[in-house]
C-alpha cells in the first residue's frame, strides 16, 4: 500500500504520526521526505515548444471553415 501526504513541515505533530498508525496499522513501513518545488509558469517560449509535438501530430487535420468554434465553446460552458 502507498499513500503521500504533502504538508509543511511545521505541520508535523503527533496527530500526522497517529493518522499514519491508523492508515498503516503495525507493518513496516518507509518514510521518503523529500523538498517540494514550486511550479514556476512557463515563458512563452517553452509553451510554444511544448506544443510543437501537437502541432505536427494534427498537422493535415482540416477544419471545415464554417464550423462555429464560438458555438461549441459555448455549449460545453452551460
């Protein structure tokens, strides 16, 4: 079994060590810690990187001009 938890560490207290005992019970377990990084935002350079792959993946779809890209958003947003 595998959970993650993901609290600051002045979280830390006996209530995360009794929460961990209920999930686990009295097998062995192995505790990993480990630095959580921020997501920074992405430049506009490295999303437009990103999106090559999918750029040439739908390269030779053709899109019928009279389709009403508005109307469809706006059915999926009721």
């Amino acid at each position: 079994m595998q959970h993650t938890f993901q609290i600051k560490s002045g979280s830390l207290n006996a209530h995360f060590l009794e929460s961990v005992r209920a999930i686990f019970g009295d097998r062995e377990i192995k505790i990993v810690i480990e630095d959580v990084e921020k997501a920074r935002p992405l430049s506009q350079k490295e999303l437009y990187k990103k999106s090559l792959p999918i750029i040439d993946r739908f390269k030779n779809v053709k899109v019928d001009p009279k389709l009403d890209l508005s109307a469809m958003a706006n059915e999926v947003n009721l």
